[in-house]
C-alpha cells in the first residue's frame, strides 16, 4: 500500500490528498477483494415495507461490493485510470425509498418486479459542516495571495469536491401474466439482482408477503465472523424433489473446487440414485455417491434432514457423509473394530427360533408364534429381528393377517409369510399361494410390509382350509398320507410326491411299508436323486406265507421338489405292494 512522504518546509501538491485517498480506497479494496473475492457482494440492504404500507418499499442501510475502474472519469488532478478495476465498496447509511409498484390492470393478473443494484461513483459538490451543496471553493491567487479567488480564475463556479462511493438502484419491471405464472425478469448486465417484488391486481399497499429475496442474489446472511462461526455461509435449502437435490446458498456457488464442504436441508426422501447442484440452472448436477463411493440405494436422504456433502473433483460426485435422520453408507468392514454393511450382518431370513403352530382340527385360522424371527426387504437387503412374535392369519380374509395375489387353491398348499413395516414398527403376516415356489422374501408384498420372510407352506383340504398339523421350526408333522404306491418293480424311478408336499419342501420324512401274499421278499427305497444318494428302504422277507413289515425314515432331502426316486424289488410267489407315506415335511 502506497503512502505520501512529507517533509518539512516541502511544497505541498494538491494531487497529494487525492492520491493519498485513492491509494487507501485501493489498500481496503484489496483486503475486501481477499475477503469476498472479485464478484459482486451485498452486505445488508435489507427490503421493508413502509410505515405505514404504501406501494412502495424501503431498503435498509448496508454495503455492495462490485468490481470497478479505479478511476471511470477524472477525479479533480487525478486523471481517469478505466486500465485498473478493483473491489470498491458502495455504502448506504440511511434508508432508500424506492418509486411505487404499478399493479396490473386485469383481474386475476400479477407482476414480479426486480430491485437490481449496482457500485457507482457519484461526484458531489458538498460543505460537509453547513451541508450546502453546491460549493464555490477557494483557490489561490498568484497576484494577490491574500486574496484568494472565488471558484476556478475567480469564476464563481462550483467545483465538485467529494467522489462517494454508493448504491445506485432501479426497478425493472416483469409482464403481468396469471397469478402463479409471471416470469421475474433476469438482472441487467453489470447490475445486482437483489429483491422480487410480487404485485398482484389490485393491490393498494406492500407488505412483507410481497417481498423475496432474488434467487441467486448474493447477500451475507451475516457479519463475516458470524457467518465463520454458524456456517451460514455452507448451509443451502434444498428446492428439488425426491433424487434430486437442487439447494441454493447465501452466495451462489460459481463452480464446485475439490474439498467444497456444504450442508443441505433436504426436501424430500430418496428412494435411489441422487443427483446434487448447488447453484440450479448454472452449475449441472453431479451424482451423490456415499462414502463407500457407491450410488445411493434409497433412504440415505430423508424429508428435512440435514445433509452433508463433500466434492470429489477426482469422481466428478459429491461425496454424502451423512444426513441426519437416514441410513449410513459404508465401506465393508475389513477389522473387528470397524462399522459393516447390512450385507455382512449375520442372519438368514426366515430363520425363527422355538418358531410353534399347532390345529387339532382343520381350520380357516392358523396362529403362529416365535421368540424371534428374521425378515428382510430383499436378499442381502435391510433386516429386521422380530421379537416375540405371535401372528394370526385366515384363507378367508384378503392383506396384512390374510390372502396376498393369487387366490389359494383347493387341496394345495399356502405359504405364511412373516412382515415388518418399518415405518410404524408393526408386525404382521400374511398368506401366498404356495403351488409354485416361493422366494425367501415376499415378492409382493402390502404396501408398507417392506420386510418379509418365509416361515411356514401348510398343505389345505378340498374347502382351502388349513389341515390339522403341527410345526416346530421348520419342521411341519401332518397325518400320515401316502404318497407313493407300487406293485411292480422299477430301478430309480422318478416319482412325484406333489400332492402331499409342496415344492418348498427341502426334507420329507414318513413310513415305508413292504407287504407280501405269500412266500418271497418284497422291498422299496426312495432316494434323493436318480442314483441311490441318501436312500431310504424297507424289505419284507417271508417263508411261511402273507406278512408286511413297516419301517420309519427320518430327513430323506429332495434334490428335485417335490420328487423322490423309487426302486422296488420282488421275489413272491403271490401279490406284493409297497407303499411311502409322508408323516412330516421341512422347509429349512
């Protein structure tokens, strides 16, 4: 910063008080020009009503920093400099009133006005003690010293004295146009867009509801400290929609750097991928990714939580470390000490543990219990416990506690499925025809049961009506039905069980009978798959005539739903005739 060198005894130039005063305006310019940067800044000028309401508005004291020349015009020896711009800095002490807003002739019609504002050097002539204006000064007279003369050659001119720094305004009108449609109209080059000002058909005075702060006008929420210190400055509203944030800041953000951390006060929940922009319409948005670095999935944004978001110019993405209120993304765990994806909790869906259903009797109603049983929104997905579970279902009533799609069928089978709604934190159960497989996790399930899981396939009677059985865990005991009949022999033979077992069924365990008319041996075995893998049997042997013998099997797994493979073997003199039938079945 440059300052003047006096000496005494020196003549004194005049240029030495107008220099002295452009080279301070020049040394706080640069330190604002450090502070705010190079583009234009408002500090304060706050839009009111008037007291009482008229139709016009007044603007508050306050400050507006804009790039200029250092000198647009001489400013009295010194000459015009339009080569060097700095930051200057214009500054309002008292009120404006502004000129009134005209309101749209036609019913039903409103217009948006702008307050624009711009830095501009004015020149005055001015006594600052007496206030007059203009003033003639005083100016030295060669011939006769003691006798100064009056203006410039003794003129009697005026001389401007004063350049002021200050904010210069002006309305820019919109077109009226339907209430709800009228277009704000863009700020003029060099111009600051500060207000809107909504005048509506009719409107005889202005209050506050009229007035908004321009989009994108860029005006400190508070003195710099503060703004430090309450982050005001980094924290932006959220305009968008669901996977689509679109905030605004206090000072528009010209173009994302590497490192740029900012808050965000969501506006709506996401339900997957999420684009970001922090400055709508001039900066394109950019994907949000979690800290794992993978697209969002859904919930990691919820409705008025509070983001936080970081840029990654190396990805091209904004980085979302959290939000308040919404699922956290992370990275998979490596160490014991670090946090895991749900992917790499424990916990198999469906699972239940001391899960119990019991019918003496067939029924239209099957209540089930559980001490705890896992559900979730899909494999690998969100996951939910549910602890003391005890739910009640009916093939005669339709959604949560009832039948879910496809009507059941008589004499088949329907598949119970726990649920969770994760949103009131309530536990259900509903049915689903179970005549084809069904997933581990409800394919469709009510609206708002996200969290699902398979816990039951209990076979129906000729009236869809649960039959008379009894489950423990998976594990499900029914009266004895045959399944397999044969009189003549057959090598590895595959052999539909469908009518008894339902294709969920991984397990099958029963009775094999062998019975012989006469002399011989007779002999049946069923197997898991075409070769004899886990094979189950059961021979007769007799000498002396007719005799049956009848043994149990325990766990016989299906490699095939709802199919075994039957080997049978004779050497009777008379009739023979094995039979299978199934006392219990397993789903997992």
């Amino acid at each position: 910063m440059r300052r003047v060198e006096t000496y005494i005894g020196q003549q004194v130039y005049e240029y030495l008080f107008s220099a002295q005063a452009q080279y301070t305006m020049t040394g706080i310019a640069k330190v604002c020009s450090a502070l705010f940067g190079s583009n234009g800044l408002v500090s304060g000028l706050a839009c009111t009503p008037t007291s009482p309401a008229t139709m016009a508005l007044q603007i508050g004291p306050g400050e507006i920093y804009q790039t200029a020349p250092l000198e647009a015009t001489n400013c009295g020896t010194l000459p015009a400099d339009t080569a060097h711009s700095i930051l200057k800095q214009g500054i309002q002490l008292g009120t404006n009133t502004t000129a009134t807003f005209a309101a749209p002739g036609t019913s039903g019609q409103s217009i948006n006005y702008l307050i624009e504002a711009q830095y501009q050097d004015l020149d005055l002539s001015l006594d600052p003690t007496s206030l007059l204006s203009p003033v003639v000064l005083q100016f030295y007279n060669a011939a006769t010293p003691a006798t100064p003369w009056s203006g410039p050659n003794d003129s009697g001119a005026t001389s401007n004295n004063w350049r002021d720094g200050i904010v210069a305004y002006q309305i820019k009108a919109g077109t009226a146009a339907t209430t709800g449609s009228q277009v704000t109209p863009s700020p003029d080059t060099g111009w600051i867009g500060l207000w809107v000002v909504t005048v509506p058909f009719g409107a005889t005075t202005l209050t506050s509801s009229n007035i908004a702060q321009y989009t994108g006008a860029p005006v400190l929420p508070s003195g710099l400290l503060q703004s430090i210190l309450t982050s005001n400055l980094t924290y932006g509203i959220d305009g968008g929609s669901a996977n689509t944030i679109q905030a605004k800041f206090p000072i528009p953000v010209a173009t994302p750097v590497d490192g740029m951390d900012v808050w965000v006060k969501i506006a709506a929940a996401n339900t997957g991928a999420t684009t970001f922009t922090p400055n709508p319409g001039v900066i394109a948005a950019a994907p949000v990714v979690g800290a794992a670095h993978a697209a969002l999935q859904g919930g990691e944004l919820v409705a008025n939580g509070r983001a936080n978001l970081i840029w990654r110019q190396d990805i091209t993405s904004w980085v979302l470390i959290e939000c308040t209120g919404g699922a956290l993304q992370t990275a998979p765990a490596v160490a014991p000490g670090q946090a895991v994806q749900l992917q790499q909790v424990t916990g198999l869906v469906g699972n239940a543990r001391n899960l119990r259903a019991y019918l003496a009797a067939a029924g239209t109603s099957l209540t089930i219990t559980a001490d705890e049983v896992a559900v979730k929104s899909a494999l690998g997905g969100q996951s939910f416990l549910l602890a003391n579970f005890n739910q009640t279902v009916s093939t005669v009533a339709t959604g949560i506690g009832g039948v879910v799609g496809t009507a059941l069928a008589a004499n088949g089978f329907a598949g119970i499925y726990a649920a969770f709604n994760p949103t009131t934190g309530a536990q259900g159960a509903y049915i689903a025809n179970a005549n084809s497989p069904l997933p581990n996790v409800g394919a469709a399930p009510p609206s708002g049961w996200i969290c699902t899981g398979l816990i039951s396939v209990w076979p129906l009677n000729g009236s869809t009506q649960f039959v008379a059985g009894f489950q423990q865990d998976g594990a499900l005991s029914i009266v004895g039905s045959t399944a397999v009949t044969a009189s003549s022999v057959v090598t590895n033979q595959s052999t539909s069980i469908a009518t008894v077992v339902p294709p969920n069924a991984k397990y099958i365990s029963g009775l094999l009978s062998s019975t012989i008319t006469a002399i011989g041996t007779a002999g049946i075995t069923l197997a898991s798959a075409a070769i004899p893998i886990g094979a189950v049997g059961n021979t007769i042997s007799n000498t002396t005539g007719g005799s049956s013998n009848t043994s149990s099997f325990r766990d016989l797994m299906l490699q095939t739903a709802q199919t075994v493979f039957l080997t049978t073997t004779a050497s009777a003199g008379g009739t023979w005739v094995v039979t299978a039938a199934i006392t219990s079945y397993r789903i997992f």
